[in-house]
C-alpha cells in the first residue's frame, strides 16, 4: 500500500534575486561590486570599502535593497524594469543589475 500526499515538498530557496551585482554611479562612473542572496549581500567599491546590505520584497513583487558600510553612509532603492537603482545619502544615482 502506498500512501500519497504525506509528504509536502517545501520550497527552500526565497524569491530574493541573488548573484552578482554590479552598479556604477552615473556621473562619476565609480563602481560597486560584489555578490550575496537575501539578507546577506556584500559589495565593494573602488576604494576597498565594504558595503554590506540585505534585500527585502514588497507587496508589489519589487525588491528594496540597503547597503551600510563602516562609516554609517546608506545607499538604498529598488528594483525596476531595467534593473536596479540606488540612490545614497548624498543624492548620487548608482544603476546596476544582477547577475
């Protein structure tokens, strides 16, 4: 006798995109690089700096993302269409896109 319907398989892996992730701030052309999935994303700019960050999704399937790094700067934004645009304290644009 089998008995079907036991078991549930379950999903294990979040909607989160993750990868690699590139960007780069529109008038400086200044990159920023790195790799993760969900709440453990970490990326590195030009200078050496760390940028550590998570990925949270809304109720309209998009992705807010937030970077930190030592110095207590921010650099937050979402998803779109095209990819991904973030905007940092200072009012710098950084697009990007995962890979």
């Amino acid at each position: 006798m089998i008995y079907r319907g036991i078991f549930k398989r379950r999903k294990v892996h979040s909607k989160i995109p993750g990868g690699f992730f590139s960007f780069e701030e529109e008038a400086t052309t200044t990159r920023l690089y790195g790799f993760g999935h969900g709440d453990h994303l970490r990326l590195r700019d030009e200078f050496g700096n760390i940028w550590r960050g998570s990925a949270e999704t809304n109720a309209d399937e998009s992705v807010r993302y937030t970077f930190r790094d030592p110095n207590g700067h921010t650099i937050s934004g979402v998803t779109d269409n095209f990819g991904i645009v973030l905007r940092d304290g200072k009012g710098k644009t950084w697009r990007g896109f995962i890979d």
